[in-house]
C-alpha cells in the first residue's frame, strides 16, 4: 500500500542561505521495487527542475523488506548517520512507512534540523505509527472499494470475489485493512480471500477462478515459503494464467496483467512531495496537501476479457488503446496538407494521382486475393471426388486393420507380432489420410495478404502432383514430370504458384476427355533457362488450341468450354504478373498444347 498522510501542523521557517540545499531521499525497499522507484524519480526531476540543477540530491535504498531485522535497521541508522555526518540534509524525504518509521527513530542522529516529509501510507497507519507532528505528508488514500466498484461496473453479472495478498507483514497489513474496507461490498459476492500461499498455488488457484469471478490483487511482498518478489511481477505470474479479470490499486501493475484500478499515480505523489520540500528550502509555511486520485484501465486486457470500456468510470486514463489515424497521424497530416496547398495545382494533383494509384493497387491486390481463393475453392470442389476417393482408402485400411486385429484378440492365442504389424500399417494409413486432408486445407485456407517466400520451384511441382494424382487416376491421365537437376530458387506465395499450376493442370486434362484413355498423358517440367529465369511448362496430348485463339485464352470470360468460367487462365496470368513474370500458350507438333509459366530467379548460384 504506496500512500501519504500526517497529522495537520504548522511548518517552522527553514529558508536555507548562502549554500546549495541538500535534500535525501529515503527509499524503504531497493531499486527494483518500481512503486517507490517511480515516485523518487518523481522527486528527483521536479527537484532538479525547481531548482535548476542547483542541489544536492542524495538517495539511499534501506532494503528494509528483504533485511526487516532490527539489527540491520541499527546497523543502517549508524552507517547513515555517519556518512552524513558532515553534510546534513536540510530535507529528508521517505517513503513508505517503513522509511517514515525509520527517520522518525533516527531524525536527532541523521538529520537533526532537517524537515521531514513522508509518502507512503494512510491516514490511519500514520496514526498508528505515531509519527512526530512537525512531520509533514501528502494525504494520498488507496480506496480498495473504488477499484471493486470500478470492477462490478464492467462486471455486472459476476458472482464472485477473490482478494489475493502476500504473506510479508505489510501484505497481511493490507489484507487487513482490505477485509474492513470491503465489508460492505462482499456481501453481494461469495468472498474468498487467498493468502499465505505459494506462488505456484496462487498460479493454479488463478487458473480455477470461475469466469464470472472480480479479483482483486493486493501485494505480494513475500510468499507462504519466505520467497521474496517484486509485487508486480507476482502479479504478472499470477494474471498469466487466471481464469478471470484482476484489478489492482497500483499504477505499475498495469501492462502486467491486470484491467486497471483506482491509482495514486506514483509521478502525482512525487510531485506532491517535492512540491512540499521545495516549500520548505524556501522557508515557506508548508502544510499536508492531498495527491490525487484517477481511475486507469489497460485496453488490452478489457479486450482480452471482452469487457467495453463504455463501462469504465467517467475520466479514466485508458492505456494502451490503439490511437485513431488522425490521434497518431494529425500533424503529418496537417503538414502534409499545408505542403499541398503551398505548392499548387500541380503538385497536388500530382500527389493525389499517386495516391490513387496506390489504392489502386492495394485494391487491386486485395481483389486478386480474394479471386484467387474462389478459384482455390473452385479447384477444391473439382478436385473433391478424387480427394474423397483419396482419403477413403486409407480409412477403408485403418477399419479394415482394426477389425483384424479385433478377431486376433479375441482368438485363444493372439499373435501379438501379427498384432503390432497390424497397428504399424494403422499408423501409416492415419499418416496417409493426414497429408489428403493437409493438401485440401492448403487449398482452402484464404489469405489475408501475399505470403512472400523464396521456395524451390521443384518442390511446389511435386506438390501440386500429389494433389492432382487422385483426379488424374480418375480420369485414366497419366502424369509425369521432369524436375531440372538443380534447385530453382523463386520469390513468390507459395500456395499462388501451386494455384497456378493446378489451373493450367485441370484445363489440360479437361482437354483430354475426347482423347482415348491410353494416350492421355500431363507432363510437367521445370527448368533453368539462359536467362536466369525458372520456366514450368504443363503440356497435354489433348486436341489443343486453335491459332487463332492463342492469343485470347488469357482473357477474363474467355472459354471454349461448355461449363467453364473463363477465369481460370486470367487468374493464372494475373498471379504469375504479380511476381514479375510471363506465361503463355503454344501447340505442340505433335498434338496438343503446352503452357509455359517464366518467373525470376530468386539467386544465382
């Protein structure tokens, strides 16, 4: 619990003359705590600020919760008193309450005429530390029940209440203090409170939480084994792995885990208490003021419990929330403009063609995308009845196998080795059934951009076989290739380049149905011309294309089949264009056509 408070008193007069001020700044845990750590740079900014770099800033780390003993508490007080023996602090401030415990036993012998200012805690522990009253603070209280209401707002169906609390003496402190503060509010909620555990067992409990659950973090100083941490980091751990929202009163647990809280932002209260020591360098009558409160939320984690930030109490600093174009482009947008208005008609209407033509070419993209995956549809209800013949005979085996091995069993002496032969054929069919259903999702899957990859042309060959071999059986079509005796590299979308020739394939077994069974045969060959380029060619012993045709077949709607589309060639063009190359047509002397695809090389060598 991170507040400030003191009892009300005048302040005596300490206008310091003639010399730099010096100011100490009493940290209660070490550096890594970013609570205190936060709330001192605070200090030492404002400090620095104020007073143009002209004073001397000390600060000490009394790692007072790993070394609470009062043994290390005396060694520490003898240690500071004499290294400052020779330069008095004309200010001391401490925060937390262990360092406002610790200057108010120590002030006579370290800092005997200084000023003191406190940060740290409330109102009511500064009561009960009974802390002296020229003592100053900055009231500051962390209102639990704020972050429960700020909970049951955005949770309104929720049924239960979880507080989570470490096991150290501050966060029983807490937990105390919570128990008392939320009285009231649990009496809606079957209440649980979950402390002095481990942080293995918070973890797994926080995995448990019903999903209509509030959870409230507090501290975790230590856990039920003595193993210290850093409160935040507890939570993060913690919130990793929780079933439901968690809130916290602590700024530095956002962008940890939890959806927010009502904070005492650290910088505030360091600010405040600066505010309070500049004051009293210049001899002015200081008295308590208050640190104010707001309401944080993380829009990450609203989104990731699907919690509307409509919900959120009026004037929360919502964090993290991904900015509008204007809110992170406003002023090169304004810049921009202003540039396009100075340098005339020209050059706007130069810079407003540019802009078209690159959403142009955006939409272009987008809508060739988006006809590439009907076409992948299409492809795949083609392909279907193979596919399912496909995937049939390895299911027919695996049953077929099964039922052996189930009479086998039941016999009066199974043989175990016949058995195990069995299961290794099970396994390979499953294996076999898998890469069907593999390829037919590679077909299926849509994409929202071009996947860009370098691949080896061959292997996208040999793929695009598989997939056709249970249609081409179909179809009494033999198919074979001729890979090139190196690799060719290209730069493209893989599944695009399989698209197109799976295109070019389907058209020229479609142009094989009038030709007897025995001479109907696909070849496709890849191959590294002397230009540097990669070249795939897909011929067929079908009846070919008119001459007069060649030159139209790549047009949209253009077909010469009964049922076609008349898009599978112009998307097969327009994909090759994309990635920078050609494709065309030609007839084969010997009867039949060949289609021809050249794209880049990716490298040489």
């Amino acid at each position: 619990m991170f507040l400030v408070t003191i009892a009300a008193v005048p302040s005596a007069s300490m206008e310091i003359v003639g010399r730099i001020p010096r100011v100490l700044i009493l940290y209660p845990y070490d550096e890594r705590i970013a609570a205190t750590t936060a709330a001192g740079e605070a200090v030492r900014t404002r400090l620095l600020d104020a007073t143009n770099g002209k004073i001397d800033l000390f600060s000490e780390f009394l790692d007072l919760s790993r070394f609470p003993e009062t043994k290390h508490v005396g060694r520490m007080a003898v240690y500071l008193s004499a290294k400052y023996a020779d330069r008095r602090p004309d200010v001391v401030i401490a925060l937390g309450e262990e360092s406002a415990r610790f200057i108010s036993v120590n002030c006579k012998d370290l800092a005997e005429d200084a000023r003191i200012v406190v940060a740290g805690f409330s109102r009511s522990t500064a009561e009960e530390i009974d802390l002296p009253k020229d003592v100053i603070g900055a009231f500051s209280e962390f209102h639990i029940v704020k972050t429960a209401e700020m909970a049951r707002g955005l949770q309104p169906e929720a049924r239960n209440l979880f507080i989570i609390g470490g096991s150290s003496e501050f966060d029983r402190s807490w937990l105390a203090t919570a128990r008392a503060d939320l009285a009231a509010f649990s009496k809606d909620y079957e209440t649980a409170y979950l402390t002095d555990l481990t942080i293995d067992e918070f973890t797994k409990r926080a995995a448990e939480f019903p999903i209509d659950s509030i959870v409230l973090a507090l501290t975790i100083f230590k856990d039920r084994t003595g193993r210290n941490f850093i409160p935040r980091e507890a939570i993060k751990q913690i919130s990793k792995s929780a079933s439901a929202p968690i809130y916290g009163p602590y700024p530095t647990y956002i962008d940890y885990g939890v959806v927010g809280g009502n904070v005492v932002t650290f910088e505030s209260l360091g600010m405040t208490a600066a505010n309070l020591a500049l004051d009293a360098i210049a001899g002015k009558p200081i008295s308590h003021r208050e640190s104010p409160q707001t309401y944080v939320a993380d829009a990450r984690q609203l989104q990731r419990w699907g919690l509307s930030d409509k919900n959120l109490p009026p004037d929360t600093v919502l964090l993290f929330k991904e900015p509008t174009f204007w809110e992170q482009y406003w002023f090169v947008t304004v810049a921009a403009l202003a540039v396009i208005t100075l340098q005339g008609t020209v050059i706007a209407g130069l810079l407003i063609e540019r802009r078209r033509r690159r959403a142009a070419e955006i939409e272009s993209r987008r809508r060739l995308l988006e006809v590439v995956h009907l076409n992948q549809s299409a492809t795949a209800g083609a392909l279907s009845a193979s596919i399912a013949h496909e995937l049939n005979q390895p299911l027919g085996a695996i049953r077929s196998n099964a039922e052996a091995a189930s009479v086998i069993l039941r016999s009066a002496r199974p043989d175990l080795d016949l058995i195990e032969q069995i299961l290794v054929d099970i396994q390979d069919d499953d294996q076999r059934a898998h890469d069907v259903i593999s390829r037919l999702r590679g077909l299926l899957k849509k994409r929202g951009e071009i996947d860009w990859q370098e691949f080896d042309l061959n292997d996208v060959a040999s793929s695009a076989i598989r997939i056709l071999r249970g249609e081409a059986e179909r179809r009494g079509v033999e198919v074979s290739s001729n890979r090139a005796s190196r690799k060719l590299p290209v730069r493209a979308d893989r599944v695009h380049v399989q698209q197109v020739i799976l295109n070019l394939a389907i058209n020229g077994m479609d142009a094989m149905l009038d030709v007897g069974g025995t001479e109907r045969r696909l070849t496709l060959e890849t191959t590294l011309t002397k230009d540097s380029e990669v070249e795939l060619s897909v011929s067929d012993t079908g009846r070919g294309v008119p001459d007069e045709q060649l030159a139209s077949i790549f047009q949209p709607f253009y077909t010469t089949k009964p049922t076609g589309t008349g898009l599978g060639l112009s998307i097969a063009r327009a994909i090759v264009e994309t990635y920078g190359g050609k494709i065309w047509a030609a007839n084969r002397p010997e009867g039949g056509a060949v289609f021809r695809v050249v794209l880049p090389l990716a490298r040489t060598g």
